[in-house]
C-alpha cells in the first residue's frame, strides 16, 4: 500500500512569479509577489490577498490564487501535496494588453512552486497510534520492535493477563508488523493501528523518497 506523504515547509519567504511570453501577436505577461509561511500541523493551505486595489486588479486574484492552490495540490519537491502553509499575495504587475487571467494562473503556479523550493520544504508523513496486547513473557521483545521501527512507546499497562503498550510509529515502518508480532509473540499478540497526526519525515529518508519519485518522474516540472 502507498503511503500519503505530504509536503510542507519550514520557512517563510516571499518571491516573485513572473510570465512573460510574446507569440508575434498580442502577448502574455503577468507578475506576482508572494509570500508563503508554515502553518500549524492540520492547518491546511490558506490563501489571503494583500494586493493593494490600485496596483493590482481584483479580476487577476483569483486567478493568481487558482495557479497557486493547484501548485500547492500536485506538489512540488516530490509530487505529493503541500499541505499547512499560508499563501499570502502581497502585490504584483500587469500590462494593460498583453495581460489576461490565464496569464496570472500561471503566475501564480510558478511563483508558488518557487516560494515552496526556497522555504526549507520538507517531508510529512502518517503517524499512527499503535495499541498492542501482548503476554507478559513477549513485553521487553514488542517493545524493542516498535524502537527499530522509528516509534515510541508512551505507556504501559495490565490488562488481565496481558500486557498493553501504547506507542506511536510512522505509517511506512508499520508494513509487515502483523506477521513479525505473530512471530514474537507465537501468535498470541494483537494490535490496533489508528492515524494521530502528520510529521515530519527523517531528512536521510526524505531524500531517499525524493530520489526515488523523481526517477519514476513523479515530480512536477513546472
């Protein structure tokens, strides 16, 4: 099963998105300045216009914002959605011919694509709650497990005749978990996984992940 990876960043900057095209005829040129910032885990994107009227027509925010969230939703370091930042539009520049709302969605996508590559981005990824019911016997074994697969335990508890533990452990290490505690525990252990939140991936497994989603060209370009 694939697992969802988010993107996000850690940074906050702003940049400039500019298109610029002349075909022969009538052209194409659209600028716009933003400013993107990291949000709060389980925030979202937010998108907020600080353009001020006299510069920047109302006709072209929306289409700047539509660029943008379309970025956002293919992502941009490894293909998978940018998720908990704050777009900010603070201004920008168009021409009185060759400037048109396509243009600004284009804009828009190119300048938040950048914005994202200068914040520090990073790599999020499903943490879930594991809950195991183990024989007394198989404690000090499940409990070393989970550590080799990056999580943690936060507590421990009698039930009945077994014993619960209570940890947490990233989405992509649970593969598998359910034949290796049969095994521990000769088929006598059990256990539940439940998403909790997403977090920050390893930076030497994020790049590994980057690496290979590039190669199978999963990356968007522009």
């Amino acid at each position: 099963p694939q697992v969802s990876y988010r993107e996000t960043v850690r940074g906050s900057i702003e940049t400039v998105g500019r298109y610029k095209k002349q075909t022969g005829g009538r052209g194409h040129f659209a600028e716009v300045v933003l400013r993107i910032e990291p949000l709060q885990r389980g925030d979202g994107v937010v998108f907020e216009n600080e353009a001020p009227p006299s510069d920047f027509p109302r006709d072209f925010v929306r289409p700047t914002e539509m660029g943008a969230l379309a970025a956002l939703e293919k992502g941009v370091i490894a293909g998978y959605p940018v998720t908990d930042v704050r777009v900010t539009l603070l201004g920008g520049r168009f021409h009185e011919v060759d400037s048109a709302a396509m243009d600004f969605q284009i804009a828009g996508s190119m300048g938040v694509r950048q914005a994202v590559r200068q914040a520090q981005p990073a790599l999020l990824e499903p943490v879930m709650r594991v809950d195991v019911n183990v024989p007394e016997e198989h404690l000090g074994t499940v409990v070393a497990a989970v550590g080799r697969r990056r999580g943690s335990v936060s507590a421990m508890h009698v039930r009945g005749d077994m014993r619960n533990v209570d940890g947490e452990v990233p989405l992509a290490e649970a593969r598998g978990y359910a034949t290796d505690l049969r095994s521990l525990t000769q088929g006598r252990g059990t256990f539940t996984l439940e998403f909790r939140r997403y977090d920050l991936v390893p930076e030497g497994i994020a790049e590994q992940i980057i690496r290979q989603r590039r190669a199978e060209g999963k990356v968007p370009r522009r």
